[in-house]
C-alpha cells in the first residue's frame, strides 16, 4: 500500500471503477405493463362520509382492463390438472372400481377414491355428503374417482378408463313420492323426510270455521341452477410444514377450513385458504366441493392440483335452488281479511342436506306472506329425492313462498272482486304488527312502500280487466 | 405444430398440439387470461376475442385457424397512456360486478362501435346478445356502451 | 379434444384430396360453431381435420348467369352484409340473422348450417323455398343437385366421402321473388327453431303462382308443403285461401313432442308462420 497516494486520486479512480462497474452490469429488464398504472386513492380528508358520495366499485378497473385474476387464470410451476369421473346413474350400489387402465397412462399422476378420504362426509348441518362416494351413489352428480394428470385433456381420457360397476337401486324423483312409508330409501337406515318445521300460532281450525270464504291451492316452483360464469375451481398446494394452500372459489372460507379439517383430520391453523375474485356466487360456492379431493390429490404427487368444473359439472354436481311443492289454505272474511292460513311446504331436498335446513326454516317463517295472520299453521318437510343437491342460492327459500302465497292473494283479490293492491293493504304489516313466530315488529314501512309504489307506477291509471 | 399470430400488436408463436382451441393458446401459451373460459361450447361469450377484426368465439376456433390472423384481446385495449372509453365508461358506471364476462362484452362492443358509431339501444342488445352475464341484468352494461360510444364520437368530454 | 391430424390445403382441389387421402377417418372443418363443440364430446379421435374456412374459391356472393351465386364459406354475418343479398333475396338477411348470436354468425358458414343437416336449420327454409342447387365437388369433378338432394335425415346428407360442397345457387328465375321468412325460439338470440318457415310466390294477374311453401323442425328434414302449394297455385289472392293452405300445411308435418315444444305447440306454430310468411309475400308482391 502506497501511503503517499493523494486521495484525490483514488476517488477519481473510484468514479471509473463505479462507472466500469455500470457499463459492465446489465439494465434490469422491466416488466412489460401495457396499461397506465394508477392509484386510485381518494383524497386525505375527502373519504368520509360516504353517504351521498359516489362510490366506484374498487375492482371496475381491473375487471375492464382483464387483469383480475379468478383462479382458473392462476398457474404455478408443476401443476397438475383434476377431474372427477361422474356417476351418471341416480342410486346405485358401487360394486367395483378399476383404476389400473387409467392409473398406467402416461401423464397420470395420481388417482383418488373415497376410501382414502380419511373422513368422507361433510355438510353445513348434517354431514351425509361424501367428497367421493365409496358404496353407495345418491345423484347422478356424485363423483367416485378422482384423477391428476400433467394436462386436462389427459385427466379426461383417464377418466374413459376408469371402469365402475355398479348395481342399480330404485331411485325416488318427486318429493312427495319420497314421503310415503313404502318409498325407497335414497340414504339406508333414514327416513326420506329429513327435516321439519312446525308453527302454529292461534287456533287455524276453529278460525277456518267462521271465514266467510275458504281458498285452496297448491303452487309449485322449479329447480334453478346459479350458472355463475365462472366454474368452481381450486388449486391445492402443500408446503414443507405441512400445511395445505388452497386457491378457491369459495365463499366462506372460515367453514371451509372447518370442513376441510374434519374431512382431511387436519388442525384448522394448518389449513389455508386464499379466495380470490369470485366470478359470480349467488350461494352457490358457499361450501366446499372437491378441495379436499384436490388437497389429497396434491399430498400424493408432491405437486400443486388445479380443478375446475366443467359446465356439465355446474349443471349435475353443484347445488341448486330447492323446488318447493306449496300448498295454501287461506280463510278470509268477505272484506278479504285473512282469518286463517294452513301452509304445507314440501322441499324438494335433493340429495344431500347443504343448506336445506337454513332454507327451510327461513321459507316456514315467510311462508306466510307480510300479513297479519293471527291463525296460522305450517308444516315444512325436506325430503331426500335422488337428483342434485339443492342448497343456498339467492333468496333461500323466500322466492318459491313469495310466488305462492303473492298468486294466492291475487286469486282471492279475484274472486272476491276487490282490487289485488287494496286486499294487500287490508292485511299488509304495520307498526307493531306480530311475525309468524310471535316477533313484534318495528319499523315496519309496508303501507307506505304500497302506496308510493302504487303511485309511482301509476296504479290508479292502469288498464284492470277483472 | 407451430402457430404465428399476431397478438395486440406483436407477433407471436407458440407450439401446440392441432386439438388446441385458440382459447387454450391464448391463455396457456401466450399468458392472456383475458379471455375466460365459461362454457367451451360458443353460449356464454366469456372467450370473445376479435380476430381479423371480427368478434368470436376463441373457444370454436382451432389454433391452426388463427395462423397468420391479427388478434386482439382485452389486454390490448388500454394503451401506455389511457385507457379505451368503453373500459373507462364501464368503470365509471359500475357496469360490471363480478367481471368475468367483462373481457368478452368489452370486446363484442368494440366490435360493434368500431362498425357502427352511433348504435340504437336494441343494436347494442343485439350485438352483445352472445355475451351473457349473471350479475347486473345487461342494464348498466348497455348504458355504459352507450356512453363510451357518445365519448368516442366527440359527443362528451373525456373524464 | 382428442388428438387429431390437422391439415391445411391451399385450394378446393387440395381439400378434395385431403378428403380422399385420409378417408375414411377425415372431417371437414370451416367455422366449427357446431363441429369444434361435438369434437370436444366424442370420444373417437376424427384422425384428420381439413380446414377450409380460409379458402378463397369458398368464399363470395355474384351474380352468373345461373343465378345468385354464393360461396359455401360464406358467413352469416357476410350474409347479413352483402347488397346483391339485399337486392335479389332479403329474406335471407332476417334468416341468418336469428342465427345465434354476433359472435357464431361471424364464424359460421352458410355451407358448414347447410351440411350439419340438423331439421331446425334456419338457412333451410328460405334456400329451399327459392328452389336453390348446390354444386358439390369431388374427386371425380363437379355435380349440381337441388338442395333438397342434399338432405338425407338429421345430420345426415349425400355426400360421399371425398366431396366438399362449395357453392349455393339461386336461380335467376327467383331472384326478386316475393320470399318471407319467420323463425320461432324460446329467446330472441342463441334460439333454437322450434318451427321455422319460409313462403315464395308470384302474383300473376291477381292469381297465386309458383307458390312454394317450406318448413323446418317439424320432420326430419327441411320439407316442402306440395299438397298447401296446391291448393293455393293459380287460385284468386284471398285471405281465407291463405288460411286454408296454412292449416293444410300442418297435416303435411310431422313435429315431434320434446322438452322445448309439445307436438300440439308446434302444430300451432305451424299454422302461424306459414300464414304469416304467405300473407308478407302478397304483401311485398303488391308493393312491387
């Protein structure tokens, strides 16, 4: 070391080593990002209250740039592609299943039936649903094996090479054949009938006995599916702690977690769960569908496991909106005062539970319509039938009662020759008025919404033949 | 075999089996998750693209038959400095809730304002009758195209 | 999918080749907007794939000496577009219009709607209502049928093997005729036909003549409805003729009960449309 060196020198020297230093390293590549990044933060002390403010949707922007990302758009490195073989036959015994075919195929990673699930049931209330089934197959919708393979298109030609036997059972459709003593049992050892509601308020019999005129119906509503544009779909990913990653769909993730611990005899804290954007719920991604399935599928190869539902899968495996067969009983006097309501629902429960009995509660209360009642009776029953599980979707229950007992009262407004809008406003709730099962009510606008509603659509004015 | 297309702007290709939609190509090789796959059978519109100035549905069409065509997907709407008015209109009237449709009823309205200025309420209906949706009930959706084709003639100022 | 052979070829020529080279294991394809679905369901690999959809022989609307000439490549849209269209046959323009929605009649063809052969095709009805031929091509050389030679049963036509049909034609005589078309579906767009209907006629003198009446989704084929053509052909105009020959023409049908429709429906529907299209044909023939 040369002491005598003058620090002038050795900076300027450090300059050329800086700059011989730049020339030599690369420029970092950017990204390439076509669209003008922005932030659209609103101004500090402008954010609240956001009463008459206008809010724009957070996510508006990227939905209309395409770069919200649903889970199916996700992709990481080694994943595999899932599919699960459908029974195609309502009930029926599973006899046998060979997975040797499929399970030789180049590009099959790994396959999965419902004995390897290590609790093979789940359900919001009851848990009578099996991720995979092992004996026994309840909808045509049910899955009985499960495949993981490097592509789609391979996991579906797996699939054509996975050979089931089975032993076709009597299968039951109509929910009212299902409540019969002698129908078949569509789950062993249990009645068809799986949930009840009861409530009575006053004495309906003795009140049908002094109504001026009785009306008698039965109204029934159809099995509607979500169609969310987005399929269901999840990805599963394990890491070294063994802790389970799933990217999901799902709606609620706290029950998820739950399920999937049960399911998978997981502690909760070793399940994680990160649901994106969701493309369109309505109730139906409420609970979970293959993601255990995913989960084992995922432990066996080592590899994150993508499945998503095909439409096919939406329409025969997913849940649906319960059909209701609705039958009404309604006493007037001859001003159209309801003295007396007998309501029997019967819930075509699908099946599987899901989300049955929530609904079926909810429809009871409702069933008898905004109105006050002081005699009422409903009976409310979910019978199993062998079709898709009916489970949340919007409304939960309320539209099927709603289209009943609303058609109800336009019939008796008919019959008795009274305007359908004055026989509502003669019976409609107000302040104070008393719910189905006893609730005082408060704040209770029906009248008004009536009346600004008849006058914003021009009831008065309107074209009425009776 | 292998596929040249030309993607928003720049050329690309990729090596695909023949049985390869363009859909599948356009997500899986190129990375354009724009486009959604809702149906794979040509109903929902979710797959829309334009190629060669056209609105289709990516899922129908083979990648051997997109070779040599210019295509144009949703991530080659906005440009470095704005972004398209149909996009900006779309925001700013909520126009989409969930958004998986979005891509595809962007794209379909492009189409329809790039050959028809100035559309009626029912040309619009009409245009987009192959892009369902299963949030909002079309309503703000066609209102938002209407704005963005009234912005794009000069008829209102840009936000 | 499964795995298939795909091949491109260059001309007509080339594609009847293709078509005679990888018999009987070969499919051809041009918009796909029902062939590309199917392919995705079958379990059969089609071995190879012929694509035509960017040939240009397949491909244009003129007018020859025959009559209206139209490329079986053609798209709906290209249909609903084009002005020799508008001038010698609209009703054409309102049939490919309720074709599925913007983005399938951009793909799809008039040939590829012809050749799938499904009863409820919406191109059907109006082409064979206007007497239309096709000319096929194959290995052995060019033949011009009548369109209704073409139809065999649902998804079935006379094509052999080895042959690709390439043109529509309108024959002169019919160009300008008085033709309506009316298609009914559960929706306005994305719709199948659960009866769709196509009337031409002359008006001679205050008289019918040349009626043709044709109907699709009510047998399995697009039909003509000769016994209703009778009744009406060389008769005064009248209103309550029209009504005769439209009930005639439900007992020349066969429609099926399925989930869409009831047979008694679409007997009613039958009835209808073809007394809606015969009454716009005289309408447009007295506006002549």
């Amino acid at each position: 070391m040369d002491d005598n060196v003058k620090v002038q020198d050795r900076e300027a020297t450090l300059e050329e080593l800086r700059e011989a230093d730049d020339n030599l390293r690369l420029p970092a590549v950017p990204e390439h990002v076509s669209y003008p990044i922005e932030t659209a933060t609103p101004e500090a002390r402008t954010q609240t209250p956001a009463v008459g403010q206008r809010a724009a949707r957070p996510d508006g922007r990227l939905h209309g740039l395409g770069q919200t990302k649903y889970i199916d758009d996700l992709s990481f490195p080694g994943m595999l592609h899932a599919k699960i073989k459908r029974a195609g036959i309502s009930k029926a015994r599973i006899k046998s299943i060979d997975l040797s075919e499929a399970e030789k195929m180049p590009g099959v990673m790994a396959t999965l039936v419902g004995g390897e699930i290590p609790v093979n049931s789940f359900g919001p209330s009851f848990q009578d649903q099996p991720l995979i089934c092992e004996d026994m197959v309840y909808h045509a919708g049910d899955a009985v094996a499960a495949v993981a393979a490097t592509t789609e298109q391979l996991a579906l030609d797996a699939l054509e090479k996975i050979k089931v036997e089975y032993e076709p059972l009597e299968p039951v459709y109509d929910p009212i054949e299902a409540m019969k003593e002698d129908a078949p049992q569509v789950h062993e050892g249990s009645s068809n009938i799986y949930s009840s509601k009861v409530i009575k308020k006053g004495d309906v019999d003795e009140a049908f006995k002094t109504a001026y005129r009785i009306y008698e119906n039965t109204f029934s509503t159809q099995m509607v599916e979500h169609v969310p544009m987005e399929p269901h779909a999840s990805i599963a990913e394990w890491d070294g702690n063994g802790r389970i990653t799933l990217h999901s769909s799902l709606g609620r993730i706290t029950l998820g977690r739950a399920d999937i611990a049960r399911v998978l005899e997981l502690p909760i804290n070793r399940i994680r769960i990160i649901a994106t954007v969701v493309g369109g719920n309505f109730g139906g991604k409420n609970e979970i569908t293959t993601e255990p399935i995913l989960a084992l599928l995922s432990k066996k190869t080592g590899r994150p496991v993508k499945g998503v539902y095909t439409r096919e899968d939406e329409f025969m495996s997913s849940t649906t909106r319960h059909p209701f067969i609705m039958d009404y009983k309604t006493g007037v006097d001859k001003d159209g005062k309801i003295v007396a309501r007998k309501v029997r629902l019967v819930c075509d429960g699908g099946a599987y539970c899901s989300w049955t009995e929530t609904t079926l509660g909810k429809a009871s209360i409702l069933s008898a319509g905004p109105y006050n009642i002081d005699n009422l009776e409903v009976e409310a029953y979910a019978v199993y039938t062998n079709k898709t599980m009916t489970g949340a979707m919007r409304g939960f229950g309320a539209p099927q009662v709603c289209f009943a007992y609303e058609s109800h009262m336009d019939d008796i407004a008919h019959d008795l020759g009274i305007d359908p809008l004055e026989i509502r406003r003669r019976n409609a709730f107000h302040e104070g008025s008393s719910s189905p099962t006893g609730q005082m009510l408060h704040s209770v606008v029906v009248q008004d919404s009536l009346d600004m509603a008849a006058e914003r659509f021009g009831w008065e004015d309107r074209k009425y033949e009776a | 075999m292998d596929v040249t297309v030309t993607v928003n702007g720049e050329t690309k290709t990729a090596s695909v089996p023949p049985e390869t939609t363009l859909l599948k190509m356009l997500r899986e090789e190129l990375n354009l998750t724009g486009a959604k796959l809702g149906c794979d059978v040509g109903d929902c519109g979710a797959c829309t693209v334009i190629v060669d100035g056209i609105a289709i549905n990516a899922c129908l069409m083979l990648a051997g038959q997109a070779e040599g065509k210019t295509i144009q997907t949703i991530e080659g709407m906005a440009s470095l400095d704005s972004y398209h008015p149909l996009q900006r209109n779309f925001e700013e009237l909520g126009a989409l809730q969930c958004g998986f449709c979005g891509p595809g009823m962007i794209l379909s309205a492009k189409q329809l304002l790039d050959d028809n200025p100035d559309p009626s309420k029912e040309e619009i209906q009409d245009a987009l009758s192959g892009n369902l949706c299963r949030c909002t009930g079309y309503t703000k959706i066609v209102e938002a195209v209407a704005d963005a084709a009234r912005e794009m003639r000069g008829d209102k100022q840009a936000a | 999918m499964k795995p298939f052979d795909f091949v491109k070829p260059d001309n007509t020529e080339a594609a009847v080749a293709a078509l005679a080279a990888h018999s009987p294991n070969v499919r051809i394809l041009a918009g796909g907007t029902d062939y590309v679905v199917e392919l995705k369901h079958v379990s059969q690999s089609p071995g190879t794939i012929v694509d035509v959809s960017s040939l240009a022989e397949m491909k244009g609307i003129e007018e020859t000496d025959d009559g209206l000439r139209i490329g079986a490549g053609v798209t709906h849209t290209e249909i609903m577009n084009d002005p020799l269209i508008a001038k010698h046959v609209p009703a054409m323009i309102h049939a490919a219009h309720t074709i599925g929605a913007v983005q399938t009649r951009n793909l799809g063809t008039l040939g590829g709607n012809l050749i799938t052969c499904v009863p409820s095709m919406d191109s059907g009805p109006t082409l064979v209502a206007l007497e239309a031929e096709v000319t096929i091509l194959g290995a052995k050389g060019t033949r011009r049928i009548p369109l209704t030679e073409l139809f065999v049963g649902p998804r079935k036509t006379s094509l052999e093997a080895d042959e690709l049909l390439l043109e529509v034609i309108i024959p002169k005589k019919n160009l300008g005729k008085p033709t309506d078309f009316l298609k009914f579906g559960l929706r306005k767009g994305q719709a199948l036909a659960l009866v769709n209907a196509a009337s031409s006629l002359w008006i001679d003198g205050g008289k019918f003549k040349d009626v043709r009446i044709s109907l699709g989704a009510v047998a399995p084929v697009v039909i003509r409805c000769p016994e209703a053509e009778a009744m009406l052909e060389g008769q005064a105009v009248s209103e309550e003729l029209i009504n005769q020959a439209a009930a005639k023409a439900v007992t020349e049908c066969k429609p099926i009960d399925d989930f869409r429709a009831s047979k008694e429906y679409r007997n009613d529907l039958i009835e209808v449309l073809t007394r809606r299209t015969l009454q716009a044909c005289v309408t447009q023939a007295s506006q002549a």
